[in-house]
C-alpha cells in the first residue's frame, strides 16, 4: 500500500491447517469489498481533489488557533542559527535531543502555534489519544526518565511530555512561535539557507529541517453551501472550548453535528454523545473498531525498570520474527498465490470479528449493518475504542449514514441528505488533513532556484524520503519515500538519529554542505518502486487518504514499503559510506 503503515498484528494467519470455511466464503465477502469501492469511487472520481486545502477567505477561520491566544506582537528577527526546524512537533523534538548529544548549540523551532507538540498542539479535541502502546509512542523516555501514566496516553500527558522534551534540551530559548516559515531559498555562494516567515523575519541558518508532520494542515470536503450554514462551526483540530466549554456542558441544550467517522471522529464521538442535546453523526465510510486494551500504569512495575527500557523494547519488538521456524517451513512451500488467498482470508475473517463486535454492542440492527466496514482491514486507519460503539445505543445520538455519498449539501440550518434537512447549533468537521506534503505552506528553492514540488513533480525524487539532490544540507522527516510505521515516533527516531549523524559528520569534517548524490537518490526511488507491494491492494481499497483517495499514482509517489528493519538497514548503509552517497563542500 502507498500510505499506509506496516499493518499491526490482525491474529495468526494459519499456515498450516486446511481453511475452515470454504473458498466460496470469502470471494463473495471480497466481491462485496470490491462493490462498496466501486460504489464510493463512482460518488468521487475527483479523487483527492473533493477537498479543499487552501483555506482562505470564508474558510479561513477553520484555520486559526483557538488555543494560542492573541498572537503578541514582536520584532522581526534577523538573525543566523546553526539548525533551524520548520515545525516544534516530535520529529525536530527527538532530533534536536540527538543533536543536543552531538553537541550542537545552536538550534531553533519555527512553529506555527504557540507552543511545541505539533499534531499533539493541534488534536486537544475531547477524547483525543494516542492508539499506539504509550510505552512504545512516547518518544525519548529512557532520556527523560519518565513513564507513561496509561497503557494508551491521552492528549494532554502527550503534550506535556512534548513541552517536557523542549524543557530539558533547552529548545525554548531560541524557538520561534505563532509564525510560519514562507520561503526557504538555498545561496549556493554562502552555503546557508534564508529563510522568511510571515511574520516578516529574514533567518539564515546553515542546516534546514522540514519537520512539518505527516497531517498537519486540515482539510474540508467541498460541500456545495457550507460557507452559508449559520451556527457554529469548525474543525476537529481547532476544537472551540471557549463555545463547548472543557467539561462540552456548553452543548447540553445544542443540536450538534459532525461530518466524518476516521480516527479522530472516533475518539470524540462518545464525549459528544454524552455531552449534546442531540447528535447526528455523518457517515461516509465507517471505521473498523476494535477494543481498546487499556490501563493505568503499574507502578511497581514502572520502578522495576531499568534505565535503558524504552531502547530495549523497541529493539526487541524489531527483532520479534514474524513465523516460528514450522510456519515459515510450511509457508515456504506455498505458491504465491496460495499465500496471498491465506493472507486475504486471515483479514477477511478478522473484520468479519469487527462485524460481530458491531452486532453484540449495537442495540438498533440497522445501525449496526451501517456501521459496519465492508473494506480489508488497514485500507484505513483502523480504531480501538470502547466508548464509541456504545454511544450509538443512546436516544440522543443518530448515525446518519449516507452510504459511501458523504454529505454533498449544507445550507443555513445545517447538511441536507436525501431530501432531510437536519437543523443544527453546531457543525463539527472531522474531515482530516493533508498528508504528508513536504514544503507545507512553504516554497522551498534549492541550489538551481528550482522549488522542491517541481522537482517532484515528475515523481518524488529522495534518498531514503530524507535528502533530494540539489537541496544541500536540507532534512526532510515523515515525508513521502520513507517507510512508515503504525508507530511513527519509531520511525520518526530512526530518521532523527540518521540526521543527527549526518549533521555532525559534516560538522566534525569542517564541511559547509551536504548534499545527496544523483545516483544514490536514483538508487533509492528505485528501491521504492521495487518495494511498492506485491499485491493489488491499494487499488482494491475503499478510496481513504491511504490510497490517495483511489487516484492512480506514479510508483514512487508513495512510502517505501520495503518494510522498518529493512529502511533502518539502508539508512546504516548509506550512513556506512557517507562520502559515496553524498557530495560534500567546503568554502
Ligand atoms: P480521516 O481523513 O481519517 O477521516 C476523514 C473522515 O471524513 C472520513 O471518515 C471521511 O469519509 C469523512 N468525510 C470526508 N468528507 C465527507 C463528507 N462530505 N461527508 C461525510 N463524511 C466525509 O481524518 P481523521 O482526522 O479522522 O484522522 C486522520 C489521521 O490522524 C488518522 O488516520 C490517524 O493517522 C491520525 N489519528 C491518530 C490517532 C491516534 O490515536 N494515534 C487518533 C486520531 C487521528 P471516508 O472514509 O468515506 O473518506
């Protein structure tokens, strides 16, 4: 698949016994896969053009940071760093830790809100938390003595160990907040990037970090009319407390909307259905949710620990082999295909597991049929909630299901669907975010003028999704053409670290720049096309943000999917011989 990360554990697939349900079974389950596609596809042949990005004019207000506060005044900066971050989430967090190490001292965030923490600056919608093990997400907790107070950490703990992080490494002297960088403009004769931001400031710094995320801008669906509806709107990642107040009691007498059912509508449904007066929940394309294996954090076990743990337990869940020597024994007398059909109907039978979790929890049967994912599990984002399902049996909350349509009408009382208007207060998008754009709100020109999009725009073009040619001693982190891992902030490490030893490599050798060769970028967009996924997956999908909306995209376009232990295994190489894959400058 081109986005999506290496799927988590969906149960054995069992290679050694005969399947237990015929073959019949599962091609009609695959069949209906295939038409509930078919039938969304056929709503949106824009593909990802049915949202809109640019949020200006009457949108422009689904941008703006309510959490922030007034944005104080300041004088315009011109100054020189060393490394400058465009971004304060985790990717310049754990990278500048690395740095830190290193010994580098002169390091600055230019962040667009006021504070570190990135997505977790932005998600403070009610119920927002992290689906990954805490343990495992959190980064830097060996180096920050701290463990997680859940098994699943909520938001706000996020945040603070995101403010925490910059604490410790001293990364708020120098940060720059309530700003976004514009333009990032390469001078070849001085070996230093300028920066400007829109807030009129001329940086210079020698290296240039894009660590702007992987959804960070939020999009909306173009509904016809939205810009008319008159209550009170606005997007899941700008959530009005001021209007909800923090407790939502600010809702108790609102009739409340929300348009989409992915991960984040998910978390915030329940607090919007205990919370609301009414709630009607717009249903496109429902989510697979499974239970959410949660618990406060032992402390006795939390003292056992011994200094190292975070390291070691990442380690450890690399190293895991995927089969017993039996299984792979067995497996690797299988043809192709035979694998492929085990592999499908493992998947299929765990949705299928979905689907009956729905019946059991789910009083009202139609709801529960509309609630149901008719697509292969990790064709989107999958969920584990245990207050979700629940909520549909309270009188006050109403699954709207437009079945694959989505809502194509708002007017001033609120969305229109199938001749139903439904009046609201207050209208929630839950409709997501751009994905991993690279230069995102910003026009990045290297060594020729040319801007890195146009460089691209034949196809991406990097060494390991983190340097491209003719951009010298630029770093791109969670972008396209990197492998991509259902715990980011693994990944997300993996690339700090390998940055950080770039940049002291070129430090330490009294070099001014660094610049991926063309034939090592050349053999790294050939390794993704090579690793772009034995099976027709992504186009079997139902259309979501993993599959670019079901669009036809260029091979190398995508994530390297070549697997985790592999990415960091090619980054070792390059690393193994730097002064091959890369062309290095003195003054
Ligand atoms: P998504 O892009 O996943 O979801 C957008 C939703 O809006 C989809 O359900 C989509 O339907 C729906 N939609 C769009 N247009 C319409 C319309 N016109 N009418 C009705 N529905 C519409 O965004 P999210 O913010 O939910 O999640 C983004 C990502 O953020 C996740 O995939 C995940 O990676 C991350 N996240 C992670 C969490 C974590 O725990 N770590 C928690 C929350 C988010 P359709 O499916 O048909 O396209």
């Amino acid at each position: 698949m081109s986005n999506a990360p290496e799927r988590p554990q969906i149960g054995t697939i069992d290679w050694a016994s005969k399947p237990k349900r015929t073959q019949e079974y599962y091609d009609r389950i695959k069949q209906k896969f295939a038409e509930e596609r078919d039938l969304r596809l056929s709503y949106r042949p824009e593909g990802t053009k049915q949202y809109t990005y640019d949020l200006d004019g009457s949108l422009a207000r689904y941008e703006i940071d309510p959490y922030g506060g007034e944005v104080t005044p300041r004088e315009t900066i011109n100054d020189t760093v060393e490394c400058l971050f465009i971004g304060g989430g985790f990717s310049a967090l754990l990278t500048s830790a690395r740095l830190r190490e290193y010994g580098v001292e002169s390091i600055r965030i230019v962040e667009r809100g006021a504070d570190v923490g990135g997505t977790w600056y932005w998600n403070r919608y009610p119920g927002a938390a992290c689906d990954v093990v805490a343990y495992d997400y959190l980064p830097l907790l060996d180096e920050m003595n701290y463990v997680p107070s859940r098994h699943y950490a909520k938001g706000p703990e996020i945040f603070a160990h995101c403010q925490a992080i910059a604490k410790k490494y001293n990364l708020y002297e120098l940060a720059i907040f309530q700003t976004t960088v514009i333009s990032t403009v390469w001078d070849e004769a001085e070996k230093m990037w300028n920066i400007t931001t829109d807030r009129g400031d001329h940086l210079k710094a020698k290296f240039v970090i894009c660590a702007n995320g992987t959804l960070s801008k939020p999009k909306l669906s173009k509904i016809s009319g939205m810009e008319k509806f008159k209550g009170h709107s606005f997007h899941t990642s700008r959530w009005d407390y001021e209007y909800t107040k923090s407790d939502l009691s600010g809702l108790a007498d609102k009739v409340v909307g929300i348009i989409g059912t992915g991960a984040t509508a998910v978390q915030a449904i329940s607090g919007l259905g205990a919370g609301a007066k009414e709630l009607y929940v717009f249903q496109r394309t429902p989510s697979s949710i499974d239970v959410r294996d949660d618990w406060p954090t032992n402390p006795e076990w939390a003292q056992k620990l011994k200094p190292g743990w975070q390291a070691k337990r990442r380690a450890q869940a690399k190293a895991e082999p995927e089969l017993t020597e039996e299984q792979a024994a067995q497996r690797a007398q299988m043809s192709p295909e035979e694998k492929l059909r085990r592999q499908e109907n493992a998947n299929i039978e765990y949705m299928m597991k979905i689907h009956r979790r729905i019946d059991e929890i789910v009083e009202n049967k139609a709801t529960a049929e509309a609630l149901k994912p008719w697509y292969m599990f990790m064709c989107k984002r999958p969920c584990f909630d245990n207050a979700y399902l629940p909520t549909y049996n309270r009188p006050n909350v109403h699954l709207v299901d437009t079945h694959g349509k989505g809502i194509t009408e708002i007017n001033e009382q609120g969305p229109v669907f199938e001749g139903n208007q439904y009046q609201l207060d207050v209208l929630i998008y839950a409709t997501g975010f751009e994905v991993q754009k690279t230069g995102i709100y910003n026009e990045i020109r290297g060594k020729n003028g040319l801007e890195i999009n146009d460089k691209y725009r034949d196809g991406i073009r990097t060494l390991l999704g983190i340097h491209s040619e003719g951009y010298p001693n630029l770093f791109i982190m969670g972008g396209y053409q990197a492998s991509f891992q259902f715990n980011l902030t693994d990944m997300l490490q993996a690339q700090g670290d390998h940055i950080a030893a770039c940049i002291d490599y070129t430090r330490r050798q009294g070099y001014q720049s660094i610049d991926a060769t063309s034939e090592a970028e050349e053999w790294w967009v050939e390794e993704v096309i090579k690793h772009r996924g034995k099976t027709n997956r992504n186009q079997e999908c139902t259309p979501g943000y993993y599959n670019f909306e079901g669009e036809f995209q260029r091979r190398q376009d995508g994530n390297y999917n070549g697997g985790f232990n592999k990415y960091c295994t090619n980054m070792e190489d390059v690393r193994a011989k730097l002064e091959e894959n890369f062309a290095f400058t003195r003054k």
